[in-house]
C-alpha cells in the first residue's frame, strides 16, 4: 500500500469517527427537548354564528358536505327550533382569518359548507411570528406545535321532519 493510500484510509477514518461524534451530540441535544404543546399564531377573534340554508326536498336524499378541517360531525343533529326543509350550520369560527360559506347547489343536490379567507394580507406578519416562536422555545430546551384557528368546529341541524331528507357526505 502506497503512502497516498494509507493517507485516504486515515482521513477516511476521521471522517467517519468526526461523523459519529456529530450524532452522538445531536441524538443528546435532541433527547433533551421536551414537546411544549399547541400554540396558537395570528390574532383570533372566536365567533359562534348560525348559517341556515333552505333547501327543496326531492326524490333523493340530499348530500351535505363539508370542506373544513374540523369537520367531525357523521350525522345530523335534530332540533325543532329549526325550519323544515332548512339546514342550519352552527360554527365556531376565526373572524380574523375566515368567514364561513354554506348554500345550497340544486344542480347536484348538495348543501356544500365552506369558508373563505380573510387573512392573507399578514402572511408575512405569521411568518415571522412563527419563527419567533420556534426559536423562542428552542431556546427553552421545547418543540411546540404551531397552528391557526381557523374553523373550530361546526354542527349540522335540522328539523326532525326533514332528518330523512339529507345525510352527511
């Protein structure tokens, strides 16, 4: 074996053992990082409002669908202070971030809930937050979970002479 080549070996060598002594320190840093739990980022104005959407009964039963994140319910919830051949959706929501949408789309016989948002223009602003906070807790030895509130939750009800009329897609 050449001088040149008993070189390669060693610096090889090094590397490897310099390689190992960079994740015995990070798997210890890690190891010491404890989770901080849920923050929330961006301003928040929690609102709780009802939507009602009335609808015509046909032939088949009409779908509801809803595209949200929070959207939990599998069955509709009955109640008589609602209309009949109306479907009321109560939602807990982010005023500063969205604003709830629900109507009825007779062309394919859905009542579609949705929202839209209202808070691009602090994009930037969240960003920033974001990374404040990250490197905040960081420093405090935590890894947080970083979200925004944007629909909290949302409930569909309708009067139980028209429960047969719908179901949840």
């Amino acid at each position: 074996m050449s001088k040149q080549h008993k070189i390669l070996i060693g610096v090889f060598c090094i590397g490897v053992l310099l390689c190992g002594l960079g994740m015995g320190v990070a798997f210890t840093e890690f190891s010491r990082l404890s989770y901080g739990g849920r923050q929330v980022i961006g301003k928040t104005v929690i609102k709780t409002e009802n939507i009602d959407v009335t609808y015509e009964p046909g032939e088949e039963k009409l779908e509801v669908v809803g595209w949200c994140r929070n959207w939990g319910q599998t069955d509709v919830i009955t109640d008589d202070s609602v209309p009949e051949n109306t479907v009321r959706f109560k939602v807990t929501y982010n005023a500063e971030r969205v604003m709830p949408i629900a109507y009825w789309n007779e062309g394919n016989g859905r009542i579609v809930f949705n929202y839209q948002w209202n808070g691009w223009e602090d994009s930037i602003g969240m960003l920033m937050e974001s990374k404040d906070l990250v490197l905040q807790n960081l420093k405090a030895g935590k890894i947080v979970s970083l979200d925004v509130i944007e629909v909290e939750g949302v409930t569909v009800m309708v009067n139980p002479a028209s429960y047969d009329d719908l179901r949840i897609f």
